[in-house]
C-alpha cells in the first residue's frame, strides 16, 4: 500500500491547511453557514409583544419611551455547523492500486481536521450501495486521530448506488448541514437523483469529484475483453485510435453534464485529479471559499 495514509508529515501539512483556512475566514462572514435558532445570541431577528416571563433584558426599552408599548427582541443563535463527509468506498474506487481511495481518504482526512480545528462537528459517512458505517458527529481537533483510525480501514461494498446510499442518509440524518461528497460519480444510475435528495432534503452539498486523468486515455489497443469491476459484466472490444476519440468525448461530456448540473443548482463543485497533491487541491478550495468552517 506504500506510505501511511495519516503519518506525521501529513499532520503537519493539514495543520498548513489549517492556518490557511483561519486566514481564509479572517476576510469572510464566518457565520455564513452556521444554522440559525431563536435564541440568546446578538442580532435581532424579530420583534413580538411582550409576555409575562420574558426576560426583561430583551425588551426594547427605547421604543418603549417613545411608544408605551412592550416589545420583546428576539435574537438569532449559531448552532455548531455539521460537517458530513460522504466518502465514496465503492470498488471502482479501489480500482488497481487504489489510488482514487487513498486520495479520496487523504481529503476527507484534511477537510475532518480543519472543521474539527474550527469547532464544528464532523461525521464520517463511507458508502457504496448502502451506507458502510457512519461515525458520530465529534467536535474538536482532539478527536481527529478517531477520524483518521475511522477513515484509514478495509471497507466491504459490491457496487455503487448513489441514490439509494444517500437515500439512506437523508432518512437517518436529522441534524441539517453540509454534506461533502467526495466520490469518482460512477454509477450507472447517474448522480443528479442522488443529489436533489441532498438539496431536497435542505443539506447543502459540495462536490469532490474524484478524477483519475489515466482514465480520460486509457492506454489499450486491439482485441480485449472489458470487465465491470462492479458487475463483472464483461464484453469485448477492438480498440482503434477512432474509438478511443469517441470514448474520449462522451467522458468529457459526462464529466461536463455534472458540473453543468452544480453550476445550475448552485451546488459548489471542485474536480479533484489524483495527480494533483491533496493538500495542494484543498488548499485551492480555501482559498475560494467553498469550505469554511
């Protein structure tokens, strides 16, 4: 399997990454994300008429002076922000050596930290065709080493079902937040479904679409027999170069047909090749301001 997933030198970089995001933060309204209750916060949400009972703090006694009227402030309260990383265990995931699911671990490992470091809770959510484990919400970077043991394990799947693995998560998710997807997308049953469950269901999803550019041009030639890593579905083939243009095209009009399908939805979307370094990819995302916890 070659270098440990979660070594010390990836701390430190996730650590980095960390600093970054606190600068990231430093320029942008924290609290954009953050779920919002009438509570004992700062900002005035609303105004009602005051009840026997309520605390006498909340009234508005500057238009009392001037009205003879009570009215109670309400305010608006943060919740913790839940982060819920839905990470794709599928076996066209582990395909060959793996190296989509160790870049996929590597990134949810990084993103777990950085909530975690700016106090939000972190759920890790592996899947395939069902949901394969989840692990609780924790809060605090104390517990990312429990992350990190969670996320770096052998996981069991036959196939992908993204609608049916999410469908599964909207049903047994009741706390809203942000739901980062991080998965390859390939499934034969498409993923937009898959995604209106999210949206439908008020998650706010983000995108990590694992991309392995050796699969954009396979390196193949003549007679060969195709397997379904999934199915074992099998068929054979004449590779020419005229085939391969073609293969080529409809890939790239996939891979546009899902970010089409964010850019329409509002849904934040970020292409993730495994040639590019983790780190490096995250660090692109902070910058932009699709992951601030």
């Amino acid at each position: 399997m070659g270098e440990p997933l979660f070594d010390d030198a990836f701390r430190q970089k996730i650590e980095l990454l960390h600093l970054v995001s606190k600068k990231a933060a430093a320029g942008q309204q924290l609290a954009a994300r953050r779920t919002r209750k009438l509570g004992a916060g700062i900002d005035v949400r609303d105004y009602r008429p005051y009840a026997v009972g309520d605390d006498l703090r909340h009234v508005d006694w500057n238009y009392y002076a001037s009205t003879r009227e009570l009215l109670t402030r309400l305010f608006e309260e943060e919740e913790d922000l839940h982060v819920y990383l839905l990470l794709d265990v599928s076996p066209s995931m582990a395909l060959g050596d793996g190296r989509k699911l160790r870049y996929a671990q590597r990134v949810a490992g990084a993103l777990a930290y950085i909530a975690l470091a700016n106090l939000d809770r972190v759920s890790v959510v592996p899947f395939a065709e069902s949901l394969r484990g989840v692990l609780p919400p924790s809060r605090g970077r104390s517990q990312i080493w429990k992350v990190f043991r969670f996320v770096d394990q052998a996981f069991t799947s036959s196939a992908t079902d993204l609608r049916a693995a999410l469908k599964q998560f909207v049903t047994q998710t009741k706390r809203r937040g942000l739901v980062v997807l991080i998965s390859d997308l390939y499934d034969p049953g498409g993923f937009d479904e898959a995604l209106d469950l999210l949206r439908y269901h008020r998650f706010e999803p983000l995108v990590f679409h694992v991309v392995d550019e050796d699969d954009l041009a396979p390196s193949l030639k003549g007679d060969v027999e195709l397997v379904d890593c999934e199915t074992g579905a099998a068929v054979r083939v004449t590779v020419t170069p005229a085939l391969l243009a073609r293969y080529a095209e409809a890939h790239a009009a996939w891979m546009e047909s899902i970010a089409g399908y964010c850019r329409q939805r509002g849904v934040l979307y970020y292409r993730a090749p495994i040639q590019v370094a983790f780190d490096d990819l995250v660090l692109q995302v902070l910058r932009r301001g699709g992951f601030l916890a």
